[in-house]
C-alpha cells in the first residue's frame, strides 16, 4: 500500500505548530521563505515577531482539534494545560504556501 501523502495545507500546518509550540518562535529567513507567501515576508510584515510572540503565549501547546472549511482554509485549535488557542491559515493553492494567518486565545 503507498504512504499517504500531506496536502500542502497539511505540511504548512505541521510546520507552523512546530514553530509555535515547539521551536520558541524561531525560524531562518530560509524557513520562513519556504512556507510564507510575499506578504509575509516583507520587512513590515511582522511575520517572524509574531510567531515569538504567539510562540511564548502557546509554549508547549498540542493540536486539540482541526475544522476545514476547504482544503485550504483551515481552523486549528491548540491547547495547553491553562489556555486553548486558534490559529486559522489559509494557503494560496497554486504556491502551496501560507497567504493568511491569524492567532487568537479562545480560553
């Protein structure tokens, strides 16, 4: 039977909860190019000081549950022990990279 294999939505989530809940925010410019679309690169977009903001906020913090409404637009719930948080990304289908995301506490 062949692997099954991630959906770009997929990868770009697995990698995006890393960054938040495992990797203290960090991310190479590198890392950020490959999975960020333009928007989020740009010098004021905030991208790379956000993920260590949310990152010290999640610290820690397990996917609990996901709602898709397309294959990609995706509402991701994490939690920890005391807070539960969302994080909703959109991914741009033709580059396969992340066009939108936001991160809010929900608990």
């Amino acid at each position: 039977m062949p692997a099954l294999t991630p959906t770009p939505t997929h990868r770009v989530l697995v990698w995006l909860v890393d960054v938040i809940a495992h990797s203290k925010g960090e991310v190479s410019r590198d890392e950020m190019a490959e999975y960020c679309g333009p928007y989020l690169l740009g010098p004021v977009a905030g991208t790379a000081d956000g993920f260590r903001k949310w990152a010290n906020a999640a610290d820690g913090a397990v996917l609990e549950s996901l709602e898709v409404d397309d294959p990609t637009y995706v509402r991701a719930y994490l939690a920890t022990r005391d807070h539960r948080f969302k994080l909703t990304i959109e991914i741009d289908s033709a580059t396969s990279k992340l066009t939108y995301m936001r991160f809010e506490t929900v608990r």
